[in-house]
C-alpha cells in the first residue's frame, strides 16, 4: 500500500480466507476486511502499523456459505467488540474505530442477509 490514505486515496481492503488464526496488519484510515472464503472458524488478530491513526475505522463483512463458521475477534479488538457465531448462508458486518489502543465497535453485528 502507498502513503496515501483514505480518503484521498483507496481504501484498504483485504480478503481472509482459510480457517485458523489470522494475522492482520490494519495502516490505512479504512479498512476492508471481507471474509466471504472461509473453511472453518477464523480467529482475527490485528496489528497496528506504528501511524495508525486515532479514529480509524476497520469494517468486517461475513459471508457465510452453507455451514456458518464463528469469527473470534482476537488481539487489537476492545473486550466490547463481540464474536460472531456463524449461521449457514447468512451475512454480518460490523463498523469499528480505533481508539488509540484497541478496535471498538459501534454497534453490534449487523445481519445483512438473514437465512435463519
């Protein structure tokens, strides 16, 4: 990624796909973590680059296939940014920001798609 950030530049936006535990280093002012490849539960654990930025936001969207696969949001998420347990064809998102320290959530998990 270059030294331009959002918004004057893209967005970073990166796939996750697999299963296991997934190390992720978040540097732009946006974030696009899409996890729409999964093939078992995913535990996601962030890095902060040295100039990440108070007030940045990260953006997590869930796609789940036919067997829904939890998402454990591991190190660099606050204790308030809940877990998803995954639903079989179902879509999530949820918005964080960076506080200084950690990802905290805006709200809960929103289920875009609902298979239930």
């Amino acid at each position: 990624m270059g030294d331009t950030k959002f918004p004057f530049g893209a967005a970073d936006v990166q796939a996750i796909v697999g299963t296991g535990t997934k190390a992720v280093t978040v540097s732009d002012n946006l974030t696009v973590l899409g996890l729409s490849t999964m093939t078992g539960a995913i535990t996601l654990n962030l890095t902060f680059d040295q100039n990440y930025n108070t007030g940045a936001r990260v953006i997590i969207h869930v796609v789940q296939d036919t067997t829904g696969r939890d998402i454990t949001l591991g190190t660099g998420f606050a204790a308030s940014a809940a877990d998803l347990t995954g639903v079989a064809s179902d879509e999530d998102i949820i918005e964080l920001y960076y506080n200084g320290t950690a990802l905290v959530n805006f709200s809960d998990w929103v289920k875009i798609v609902d298979a239930a």
